[in-house]
C-alpha cells in the first residue's frame, strides 16, 4: 500500500512540478468547447441541444491528449523497468499510475466542465449531473487510456495509434455520459445512465489494469 | 479412457498441424480445394440469390442486397471472435502461428465489415431515404471497424514484429470485452434497422426461398475466407523465415 501511495504521490509531484500537463489539457478543453458556438451559430437553443455532446466528447479528447506521456518518460529512461521489478504487482502500478493521471486530468476537467457548460447555455438543473457523469466516467478514460498508452510504448507514431485504439472503447462512456446530461436537461430519469456509467468504471477498474500490466511486461520483454 | 486418449491423439495433431514448415505443406495441399469449394458455393449461392429466389413483396428487387450483406455482417464479427482467440491462444501458449494466423485474419474482418457497411448504405439509400444513419446496429458495425483499425495499426507499429503481435492480442483481447458493452449502449438509441430474422429462438422468421440462397452465400463467404486466410498466413509465415534468414545473413556479414 505505501509502495502504491509512493508512486502515486511521485506521479502527482512530476505532475505539479511540470505544471504544464494539466494547464494544457485545461486550456485545450477551453478552446476546443469555445469553438463550437463559432461553428453552429450563437443561438442559446442550437447550443443548448448540442451542451451535453459537445462537453463529453471534447472531455474525453482532451484526456486522451495528456495520456502519450503516462508511461514514455518512465519508459525511456529505464524507470519502468526498475517499477517493475519493484515490490508493487504490475496491475497496483498501472493503477497508481491511472490515479495520478485522473487526479492531475480528469478531475480538473470534471471540475471545470459546468463553468464550460454555461458558455453552451447549459440549463443550471443540468450541471450536477454533468459533473456527476463526468466524475464517474474520466477515470474510466484514464483507465483506459492506461491500457492504450501501455500498448502503444516505443510504436512508432503513438500518439495517432493511441487515439484510434482508445476513442472505439470509450464509445459507451460518452454514450451514456452525456445521455445522462441530456436526460437531466429533458426532465427524464438521469438514475439508469449514471448507474450504468457506475457499472462500465468498474468493469474498466476490474480488466483495464491487468491488460495495461500485460502490456507493460510485453513492453520492458 | 478411449475419450482421453482421442483427445490426445486429437491434441498431437494439431499441435504437428501447427509447426510452421507442416503448415505451411498443409495449407498448400488445402488451398485449392477450399478455393474450388468456396467459387463452386458462390456461384451456386449467387444464382440462387440473384435470379431464382423471388423479389421481396414490399422491398422488391432491393432485397437481394441481402445476400451480400448479411454474410459479410456474420464474417465481419466472427473474425474478430477469431482474432481475439488466435491472439489469446499466442498470448498463453506463445506459438508464432497464432500470432501469424491473427495478424493475417484481421485485415480480412476489416473488409468484410466495410462491405457489410458499404451494402448497408446501399441498401439503406432506397429502403431508408438516406445513406446513412445513426442507429445502432450500423453504429456497433462501425465502431467494429474501427476497432479492427486500431488493431490492425497497432500490430503493424513496432519494428520488432512480435510486439506487435503480441499488444495487438492484449487489445483484441480488451475490444473483445468491450464489443457488447458496445453493442448495449448504442441499443439504447432508438433503432431503424430490423431485428434478427435468421438466427432467432422459435426458428428463422424468413422464408425457405430467400433462406436457402442466404445460408449458401454465408457458406461461400466462410469457404472464401478461410481460402484467402490460409493464403495469407502462408505468406507471413514465409515472410517470417525469410526475416529470420536475413537477420541471419547479416550477423554473419558483420561477424
């Protein structure tokens, strides 16, 4: 367990320190939902039906830009290898390492998704369950993320293969995430999404990090 | 006893089956029969479908798409069934002919899901009004393609080739899981396409004429790719020894 904390607060520390990580994904998140109202038009309604679309799916692209360095500089200067032959199972690792990531992406993007939501006219009873789903559903991208990145580990052209491996599995999390939101702002039941939101992160939480593990010792071979 | 001994003997087999050199004899004493086999079907089947079965009542001479589509749909999801296995297996017992055998299937599935969708589309075009459209089933066949991209692109992205191999088997592995959870979420959207009339409880819901011409292209499509998957595994197993011969050429220039 210390093993774990250990690397989790290490991850988080290089996180910090390198600032850059998480005011990027940010700042990508920002102008990437920004860029919507100039492309279809300013009007509050045309807006508003696509919010919950618009904010889950650039959510999810702007996690997947962060997740190429999740394992490369451990990779390249012979950390991972030491991580792994370290006292922590392959799977805690990868999960510690998942953690840091959300914690530093996921949770700053989840945080950050109602002040975007107003720029989409975003109706107020909505929000909650925007930050709900997207608290539910950013670790399952990280998770995820973690198998993708643990995959692609020394390929050439990664980051492009990193993204076409990933965005087909993250399908049901924007699926149902931002059908959570749209229900939320339609008057209908938001309970069946989100638990089934809840469901697909514990399976993600139960199979991402043995196949990132895999992957990993496929990679340090 | 005489059970467990079969099951040996069977187990040998295969396992003398599954030697490259073996198998590489085997599959070219295969090839031509399955090829003979798979052109004789899809003659058969095309004829059936395309001029003896009759018109549909309501989709009139449209519905022979059908006979296209709906076999190339079927391949389209056992053969990634079948990369996930091959890749399980190499993964677990470490055999370079599942790796080949995988990597050669893929590109295979890819193309029967892009005909699936590309006959879908034509077919949707007079039936639907629209080329496209997002509902689920042609959602799940896409998302199914892409998934065979990224496995596709991932095994090809490594210089050393049984990286490749073996990251591709972890991701068919993970799509494999992830292809129902697929298929559930997008049938939350309200849906155009019809629902299973083949392979259903309480028996097909088609009739025997348009069946009979269905069940021998499913036939031909299968022959066709088992044809064209042995051919191509043929090729990379080739391919395999050749690199080794080549690295083996070089360490010996340089020694």
């Amino acid at each position: 367990m210390s093993v774990f904390l250990a690397v989790l607060k290490r991850d988080l520390l290089l996180a910090l320190r390198d600032g850059a990580g998480t005011w990027t994904v940010l700042g990508f998140f920002t102008i990437a939902v920004a860029v919507f109202p100039l492309g279809v038009g300013p009007e509050p309604e045309v807006l508003r039906r696509v919010a919950p679309g618009v904010l889950w799916a650039m959510a999810l692209l702007s996690a997947l830009l962060s997740l190429d360095t999740l394992f490369e500089a451990d990779y390249r200067d012979g950390s991972l290898e030491a991580l792994l032959a370290g006292q922590l199972v392959p799977e805690l690792l990868v999960l510690a390492k998942a953690c840091a990531h959300w914690i530093a992406t996921g949770l700053p993007l989840t945080l950050a998704a109602p002040a975007l939501g107003i720029f989409l006219h975003l109706p107020t009873e909505a929000m909650p369950v925007l930050f709900a789903s997207l608290l539910l559903g950013t670790p399952v991208l990280s998770l995820l993320g973690a198998v993708g990145a643990a995959l692609s580990l020394g390929a050439r052209r990664a980051t492009v293969l990193l993204a076409v491996m990933v965005l087909p599995l993250a399908v049901p999390v924007l699926v149902f995430g931002a059908g959570a939101v749209e229900s939320a702002q339609t008057g209908l039941a938001v309970g069946p999404s989100l638990l089934i939101l809840g469901g697909v992160a514990l399976c993600a939480l139960a199979v991402c990090p043995v196949a990132a593990a895999a992957a990993l010792r496929q990679a340090v071979e | 006893m005489a059970a467990v001994s079969t099951v040996k003997a069977l187990q040998e087999t295969v396992l003398r089956a599954a030697q490259p050199a073996r198998f590489v004899t085997l599959a070219n004493m295969l090839i031509p029969w399955i090829s003979a086999a798979a052109v004789g079907l899809l003659g058969a089947g095309l004829i059936d479908a395309l001029a003896l079965s009759p018109p549909d009542y309501q989709q009139g001479e449209t519905v022979r798409i059908m006979y296209i589509h709906v076999p190339s749909a079927w391949m389209g999801l056992f053969v990634y069934a079948l990369v996930a296995t091959l890749g399980g297996v190499g993964l677990v017992a470490g055999h370079p002919l599942a790796f080949a055998a995988a990597r050669a299937a893929a590109p295979l599935g890819a193309a029967f899901t892009a005909v699936c969708l590309v006959t879908g589309s034509l077919w949707g075009k007079p039936m639907w009004g629209a080329w496209w459209v997002w509902d689920a089933r042609l959602t799940s066949m896409l998302l199914l393609l892409f998934l065979y991209f990224g496995q596709i692109a991932l095994s090809r992205a490594f210089d050393e080739h049984r990286r490749g191999d073996k990251a591709a088997a972890v991701l068919a592995l993970v799509g494999c899981i992830n292809l129902p959870v697929v298929k559930f979420s997008v049938d939350w959207w309200n849906t155009l396409h019809q629902p299973a009339s083949v392979m259903k409880l309480g028996g097909p819901a088609i009739d025997a004429s348009m069946l009979w011409p269905l069940l021998l292209m499913a036939g031909a499509f299968k022959l066709a790719f088992f044809a064209l998957w042995l051919v191509r595994t043929r090729t990379e197993v080739v391919e395999a020894r050749l690199r080794a011969a080549a690295n083996r050429a070089r360490s010996e220039a340089m020694r």
